[in-house]
C-alpha cells in the first residue's frame, strides 16, 4: 500500500499560485500576436524574408504560449482534484474513527 | 540597385532617387522587441514558467501523486521555458536588425549626400566650360567629357557603396530571420503545420493533464451538438412540428455511430440528454404511428446500447490520462446510479403516447448493440444492479394498479409472445431480466455476487420484495421465484418466446453450489427458503399445482446436492428448539460455511422437492428429486456403518425428511379431498339454483340472491350427509401409503446399517418427531366417521348446515362452529409440541402485536395453557389453546387453532376468558 501525506491547506495554496497563470500567459500570447505584427509591418521592404519568419514565429509562439496557459489551468485542476480526494479521504477516515471512538464509548 | 546604371547617360539625378533609403522603422521594431522581452520577462514570472511549484509541492505533498504532480509541473516548466526563450531571442533578433537598418539607412543617406556633390560638382564644372574662351570648341567638349567622366566614376563609386549597404543590411536581415526560424523550429519542427493542434501537440503533447483536457473539450462539443439534435427530435412532434422521420433518425444513428466507443461524448451525451431521454427517443422513432422503418429502430437501439455501455465503462481506454479516466470513472458511478434508478421509471414517448419501464428499453437497447456485434462488457456490479432493479420492476409491476403495461411496456407482443420486442431472435427478446442475466460472464465471483444482489426497494412492490424471514429478496430468491411462478408454468411460456430463467439458473447456481464461504452458504439458504416458501403458496392453490408438474428440474437437483451436503447443518437445526434457534442465514461447520434453516424451513424445502405431480384422487410417491436426497442420506448412512462411526444422526435426518415429505403429500391429498369436497357442494347448489329457475317467480329469485348474500346455503341437511359419504379421503390413502413407505424405509435402513441399527428407530422417530405431525390413519378414519355421524345427526335433527352458519358470530370462522362444546380432550403439553411444530397460515402471520404477541408466550401453554377439541362447520376436528395473559397493559387471552400441521389462527383477545371458544371475548 502505497504510504503518503497531503498537506490539503499547503496544496492549496501552492495552487492559489498557479491561480493567475493561464490569464498571464494568454496576455504574453495576445503581447506577441502584436508585437510581431508591428515588428513585420515595420521591417520594410527589402526584409521579405524576415517578415515570412515573422510570420511562423508570432503564429507558432502566440499558440505555444496559448497551450502553455490551458496545460497551466489543467495542472491547477489537477491539484483541485487531489486536494479534493484527499479531503474526502480525510473525511471518511475522520467520521469512521468518530463511528469507532463511539463504538468503544458506547461499550 | 540603385539608379545610375539607367541615368549613368543621362542628366542630373538626385541622390535620394539614385540611392534611395531603405525601407522599415527601426523605431517600431525596438517597439517590438521591447515588447517581446517584457512578455518574455511577465511569463517567466508565472509560477509555471519559473518552475517553482515542484519543489514547493514537495513540502506539502509526499507520496506517488506528489511525486507525479512534481513531475508534470517541472515538465510543463521546462517545455514552457523553452517557449518563452524563444521571446527573448526573437526580441534579440528585431533589434539587430533594426540596429541594421539603421546604420544601413545612415549610410543610405550619406551616399545620397556624395552623390548630389557629385552633381553639383559636375555643374560647376559645365557652367566653367560654358564661360571659358574655346575658339574651336574643342578644349570645350574635351572638359564636357572630362567632367561627365569625373561625375560617371563616382557615380559608380557611390552605387558600389550603397550596394554594399543593402547587401549588409540583407544580411542581417536574413541572419535575424534564420534565427527567427530557428526557435520557431524548436518549438514546432521545421516543415511541420502551425495549426492550433499541431503546436498543442508539440508543445503540450504527452502531458496527459493537458491532453486529456483538449480531448475532452472536443468531445464534449460534439456530444452538446449531438444531444442538442436529440433533444430537438424528442420535441419535434409536439406543438404540431413535423415528427421525427426515417432520414432524421438514421441521421442521428450516423453522428452517434462516429462517436459511439468515445467514452467522453458517452457520458456527456447520456448526462445531456438522460436515458429517459435516450428511452423516450427509441419510443418515439418505435412508435406505431411512426415513418421510421424497423431496421432503422434497430440501429438506433444498437448504436444507443453502444453509447450506454461506452458511458459506463468503469475502465478508460489505453492511453486515457489519468484525470480524464478519474473523471470517467465517477461519471460512469453516476451513470450507473442514474440506469438503476431509471429501470424502475416509466418513460412515454411517440404519437401514440406508448410507455414503456427503464429495464424494458435498457433490455431493447443492450439486445440491439449485442445483435450489432458490440461485444464489450458492462460492468459486473452494473449488471448486478440493473438486474436486481428489474427484478424490483417486475415485483412491482404485478402490484400496481397500470393495466396496461405488462411485462415492461405498453407496446403489445407479437403474436402470442410473452413480451413485447422490437426485435424478433428469440434470445434477444423483451425479456429484458434474461439479457441482463447474459451480461454477467462466466466468473463464478461474479456470478455468485448477482445471486446475493438484494433488490432496490419500492413503494409499489412493498412487502412482496421480502423473504419468509422478512428480509430483502435478492436476484437469487427473486430467480427462484420466477422460475416458479412464470418458467414452470408451461402452459403460460411461448414455444418461441421462453422464459430463459430455467437456463439462467442453470448457468448461475453452480457458482455458488460448492463453495464454502459465509456468502455462497447464505445465498444457498435464501435460494432453498423461497424454494420452500413459494412452493407452500404454490400448493394451496389448484391451478398453481401442475407448476411441478416439470420433474427434476435443475434447481431441484442443485437442492438435493445443497440439503444433502449441510448435514451438519441439518443435525444443528433438529436438535435446536424453534424458538433458541439463532437467525442466521449461515452457520460455521466443521465441513466450512453451511446454509442454516430452522426444522419448520427444512420441512418446507423438503416438501418442495417430493410434490411434483398434478391434482389427482389418489396417493402418490415422493418426487424423484425427494427420492434422490433420500439416496444420498441413505448412501451417508451405510458410509457411516461402514466406517464404524454414529449412523444415528443420518437415521434422524432420514425421519425428518420422510415425515417432511409425507406432511407435505398429506397436504395436498387433504387439499384435493377439500377440493372434491367443494366440487360436490358446488353441484348440490347448482342444482338447487336450476329448480330455482325452473320454478320461476322474481321472489324465489330475490330469496336464493339473499340467502348466498347472507353466507348461507340451499344445500340440504341430507345432501350434506350424502357428501360426508361419497366424497375422496385421499388424505387417508396418502397417510396408508406414506405408512407403508416409511416402513419400508426403515426396514431398509436396518438393513443396511447392520449391526449399528440399534437405536435406528428410536433415532428415525427422534428426526420425524421435527417435522409437522401428521394424524394416524385411525384418527383419519374415526374423524371421517364422525364426520358422517355429524351429518347423520344433522338430518335426523332437521338441521342443516345453513342454520349453523347463520348463528355464527361475525368475525368468527366457518370451521370454528364447535359442536363438541369446546371439550378439552387433549393435554396442554402435547398441544404445546404440536403448536411447535405446526406451520403459521392465515392470522397466524400477521406481524402486529395483537397477533405477533402470542408467538412470545408459547412456552406457558405447558403449564397454564387449556386445550379444546373443536369441530367446526366443515366437521373437521381442529385443536384450540387458550392461555390467560396481558399485552401492553391489557388483560385478555391468548388463542391458537390448530389444524394438521397448520396453525391457522393465533392472536390475543382483549378481555377474553377461558371459555373454549375462538375470538369471542
């Protein structure tokens, strides 16, 4: 049987830091959408090249960085459902000692 | 290139024009780059690109998820990092070239300087060639030229140096788009597609919290668009639209069918909709009313089982992340509950308004994705669950007051079937218990499991979900049951349609038959007790006799194998008095876990198994299956003797089950005599009615109407005599041939335990003396006697039965009219030990307190009970106890009638003496 401890109000907690994560990084996504634009339409005419790998870039990262803040969201959710299924652990394991410790009372 | 090469014969050409500045606004792409670098430095401030939530989960959280948890958030942050990198190098990489195209522009500029000088330079020195003395004109052609010459070479001077210029600031252009390229490669490969998905895949992929997320999402928009479409179709014939048709529904079988196996869109869709939802949809496209053809119902039933067992995998597929199969698995709980609680609900649905029970259409549904090929497994405790809610269903639906819908729905069978079908395999039919039976697969576990599920309770099927001991019925006992009262009925089962309970029996109770655990004893115990108890009801009943008219049947022969190998059992149950006897389903034996029934439930499991013939006026042998147990115990006997050990313990249990059988035999013989008896006074009437016909009159008519109102009869005194004289005495007859059997069985027994038969007899009495107590054949015959002698009296008299009848007190029954003026003729003890062993019928099995009350008090008959004889309206010789007593404060008495082996009567009368007659105070 696999041993552990689950500390639920630090894991909480730790998951209140990844809170703002997913919102943060779609900013920095939308940041370099635009920044790249203007960074092609600046570039100028003889940089064609440039502007082409502007191009993937500002597609590939603004995406990336989308993806990024889903899988942060999904790693705060994950935490929410261990924090979850230990508290329910807890619970039960709390309210079947309370049904003991009443059992032995009660003797 | 600039433009001297097309001006280099020409005349004056402006700098800017021949070297024109390059294009771009090094300004905006420092914009960008300082954009890009503060997005860089705002996402490298996330807790998800820092990397810091690993190590701070490890202070909190020890243990295989910590450890997991740890280890995607440091995978995320390194794959994050690598993307938020790529940032700071493309800032990088703008701010080169801009810092390119500045110095380009600068130098730009600056040629374009040099190059108007040349001009102006060339000018001066055309207007000096103009002004200078040149009689000839040639020293004037001959500076033109030179001048020109002069301007053309730095034409080109300058033209080199600007194509320099450009070829730099191509350079950088293009080693600031590789390096451009170069991180976008890294984070998506090179060549590959930038779609969304592609670069999820690529930056997120394998990270199975954020798959699993993007999985779910897909399928959960496709199962709202599906369940939006179903939800329009189970509206479309109301309000007047236009009713779903053929080419709706195969419609919405294709969409469904594409996503059938994704256990995802299962949940979703079924949580969307709601299986009455996917129950009302089958209605409605099955409706009689209905364009949509039969084999398109059928592929909705098919892909609709599909979609209902892909929901309730418990087990994700290979692959699945961890989250989602965590998430599958409690939306799978709850689709389970939400199956078992909807098997018991009616759903309505079509034009016609046709309903039809959960369990029927989950039965439609599991047939149809079954005969489609979808071989997948439901889940073994949904199976059981299901089952055991249907069961429930079929109690309850024989007890409410909906006519109409039988056997699951309104829709009607085809033909003489049994149960109504939308498709027509004989095994995939409507008996929805059998196909859900079918799902449990061959692990004797499981099995045994289904057989021990109790039922669901239900507010309809009430009391008729308990067992004789009062507890719930399980899917075994309910099996039992409906072996005995549908499957054992032939006359009641299509030839192409059967009942598949005897098979399904047969499939399951040999996975419970040998083992000796607490719950395969227990479940042997309940399956024997409804064997015993359903039996007893079946017996009392003319029509429900020919039910064993099926010999050995499986159960039968799984009994037999169960009573014969719990001797322990059985010796522990003949020596306990019925009331220390502990209520346990089970008893630990030297041999394991054993069934455990008291002597009163062996007597009844016996009895089951050596009634098997239809009604008759004649005795008969014990069933083949009786005669086999008594093999068995017969076999054990001559071991016993044979191995020298104590053969008296199997001699007693040969008593029992003989007298067992015999009370049981006895008993229907007595139900025929009654039966015949009944038949002659039927006839009596009738023909006392026809003269009442024959002789007319409105007032005889209204006479005859009120005397049958009034309980009464037109039968004469004589008449009754002649019945007394000419109907069967099958009960003597069975009580002769039980004697005769019972010694030979006896003589049989000595004779094959030999030497050890000392005491055999004693041992056989000892064992018969726990069964039900049957009346000799002389106390038979006298009581046959002084039943004709009564009738005798009656006519000689001038009597007649009705006179009796009519002074019998309300409320006090026909056979307790004494007309032996309560003489006591036999001994509170003995009344006692019959009172024992008799079997509780009628009142005696009311459970409030004014009945239940005497069951408390059986012990004081011995000593302060009074016993009388009572004959009653029938001439049947019954035992009365009477015993003075107090219930919750009041005084009064309590009583018993017993009749044979039956107690027919018990409760406690409020303020009642000792008077010798029944229920009157």
């Amino acid at each position: 049987m696999t041993r552990y401890s689950i500390d639920v109000g630090g894991v909480s907690r730790e998951r209140l830091a990844l809170a703002h994560d997913p919102a943060e990084l779609r900013a920095c996504a939308s940041a370099v959408a635009v920044a790249t634009a203007g960074a092609m339409a600046a570039a100028g005419s003889q940089a064609a090249g440039l502007r082409a790998s502007l191009d993937r870039f500002r597609t590939v990262h603004a995406r990336a960085l989308d993806a990024v803040a889903d899988a942060a969201a999904a790693l705060g959710d994950r935490l929410d459902e261990s924090t979850a299924e230990a508290r329910s652990v807890e619970l039960l394991v709390t309210s079947s000692l309370a049904e003991a410790a009443g059992v032995v009372g009660g003797r | 290139m600039s433009r001297v090469h097309e001006e280099r014969r020409t005349g004056a050409v402006a700098g800017a024009d021949a070297l024109p500045t390059p294009t771009g606004r090094p300004d905006e792409l420092h914009h960008a780059a300082r954009t890009l670098d503060r997005a860089a430095a705002r996402a490298r401030a996330t807790t998800t690109v820092a990397g810091t939530l690993g190590p701070r989960l490890r202070a909190v959280w020890t243990g295989d998820a910590a450890s997991a948890a740890e280890a995607e958030a440091h995978q995320l942050g390194l794959r994050s990092r690598g993307v938020v990198d790529a940032l700071t190098v493309a800032a990088h990489s703008l701010r080169a070239y801009a810092v390119g195209l500045e110095i380009a522009r600068r130098r730009a500029l600056a040629l374009q300087g040099q190059w108007d000088a040349l001009e102006l330079e060339h000018a001066v020195a055309l207007v000096g060639v103009t002004h200078s003395p040149d009689l000839t004109g040639a020293l004037g052609a001959a500076l033109r030229q030179r001048a020109d010459e002069v301007r053309l070479t730095g034409r080109l001077r300058l033209s080199r140096a600007y194509r320099g210029v450009i070829d730099e600031l191509e350079t950088v252009a293009l080693r600031s788009s590789r390096r451009l390229l170069a991180v976008s490669d890294l984070t998506v490969p090179h060549g590959s597609s930038a779609s969304p998905s592609a670069v999820r895949a690529a930056v997120t992929g394998g990270m199975w919290f954020a798959d699993g997320m993007e999985a779910t999402r897909r399928s959960r928009d496709v199962a709202l668009a599906d369940g939006a479409l179903l939800r329009r179709l189970l509206s479309s014939h109301a309000g007047g639209r236009t009713p779903a048709g053929e080419d709706d529904v195969a419609a919405v079988v294709a969409r469904l069918r594409a996503h059938a196996e994704d256990p995802v869109y299962a949940q979703a869709l079924v949580e969307e909709v709601g299986t009455d939802g996917l129950g009302r949809l089958a209605l409605q496209a099955g409706d009689p009313s209905s364009s949509v053809s039969l084999d398109t119902v059928r592929q909705l039933l098919a892909v609709l089982g599909s979609v209902v067992i892909t929901a309730a995998q418990q087990s994700a597929p290979a692959g699945t992340d961890p989250r989602t199969r965590a998430r599958l698995a409690s939306g799978s709980a709850l689709l389970a509950d939400d199956l078992v609680a909807g098997a018991t609900r009616t759903v309505s649905g079509g034009a016609s308004r046709q309903r039809a029970g959960g369990y029927w259409l989950l039965g439609q549904m599991m047939a149809g994705a079954r005969l489609s090929g979808d071989s997948r497994p439901l889940p073994a405790r949904l199976v059981r669950r299901a089952a055991a809610a249907t069961a429930t269903a079929e109690v309850a639906e024989t007890r409410d007051a909906d006519a109409e819908l039988r056997h699951g729905t309104t829709i009607h069978p085809a033909g003489d079937a049994t149960f109504a079908s939308w498709f027509d395999r004989s095994d995939f039919g409507g008996d929805a218990l059998h196909l859900l039976l079918t799902e449990v697969g061959d692990d004797p576990a499981e099995q045994a499991a289904l057989l021990a599920e109790p039922l669901p309770a239900s507010t309809v099927a009430g009391g008729a979900l308990a067992n004789s001991r009062g507890d719930r019925l399980t899917v075994g006992e309910h099996l039992v049951r409906r072996w005995i009262t549908f499957e054992a009925n032939g006359t009641q089962t299509h030839h192409d349609l059967r009942l598949e309970t005897d098979a399904d029996l047969t499939r399951l109770l040999p996975s419970i038959s040998t083992a000796t655990t607490v719950e395969a004893a227990e479940t042997r115990a309940r399956l024997m007790l409804e064997i015993s108890r359903t039996s007893d009801f079946a017996m009392r009943e003319a029509s429900t006799t020919r039910i064993y008219d099926r010999g050995p049947a499986v159960v039968e022969q799984h009994v037999v194998e169960w009573l014969s190998a719990m001797h322990a059992s059985v010796d522990r149950a003949l020596g306990q008095p019925l009331d220390s006897f502990t209520r346990g389903y089970s008893a630990d034996t030297a041999d394991g876990q054993q069934p455990m029934l008291d002597a009163r439930e062996l007597s009844g499991v016996v009895a089951a198994l050596a009634v098997d013939t239809g009604t008759g006026l004649h005795a008969r042998e014990p069933a083949t299956a009786y005669e086999s147990l008594l093999r068995s115990e017969l076999q054990r006997a001559e071991q016993a003797a044979a191995s020298r050990l104590d053969v008296m313990p199997a001699v007693a249990r040969l008593g029992f089950f003989d007298q067992a059988a015999s009370a049981a035999l006895v008993a229907v013989a007595r139900r025929q005599d009654e039966l015949n008896k009944a038949a002659w006074e039927g006839l009596a009437e009738a023909v006392h009615v026809v003269d009442e016909i024959r002789r007319g009159g409105p007032a005889g008519l209204v006479s005859m109407a009120q005397t049958y109102a009034s309980g009464g009869s037109l039968r004469t005194a004589e008449e009754d005599l002649l019945i007394a004289a000419i109907r069967s005495d099958v009960e003597l007859e069975q009580t002769e041939l039980d004697d005769e059997r019972r010694a030979a069985l006896l003589a049989g027994i000595e004779a094959l335990v030999g030497r050890a038969s000392v005491g055999a007899a004693g041992a056989f009495t000892r064992g018969a003396g726990r069964a039900p107590t049957l009346p000799t054949a002389e106390a038979l015959r006298q009581a046959r006697e002084d039943e004709i002698r009564a009738a005798w009296n009656a006519v000689r008299d001038g009597g007649t039965t009705e006179r009796l009848k009519e002074t019998r007190p309300k409320g006090l029954p026909e056979h307790a009219i004494s007309r032996a003026d309560g003489t006591h003729t036999t001994s509170p003890a003995e009344a006692a030990d019959r009172l024992t062993r008799a079997h509780p019928t009628g009142s005696a099995l009311k459970d409030d307190v004014w009945h239940r009350s005497g069951s408390w008090v059986t012990d004081e008959i011995r000593t302060k009970g009074t016993a009388f004889v009572i004959v009653g309206g029938d001439g049947v010789k019954r035992t009365l106890i009477q015993l003075p007593g107090n219930v919750n404060g009041v005084d009064g008495r309590f009583e018993w009638i017993i009749d044979g082996d039956r107690i027919t009567h018990q409760m406690f009368v409020r303020g009642g003496g000792i008077n010798g007659v029944p229920i009157k105070p």
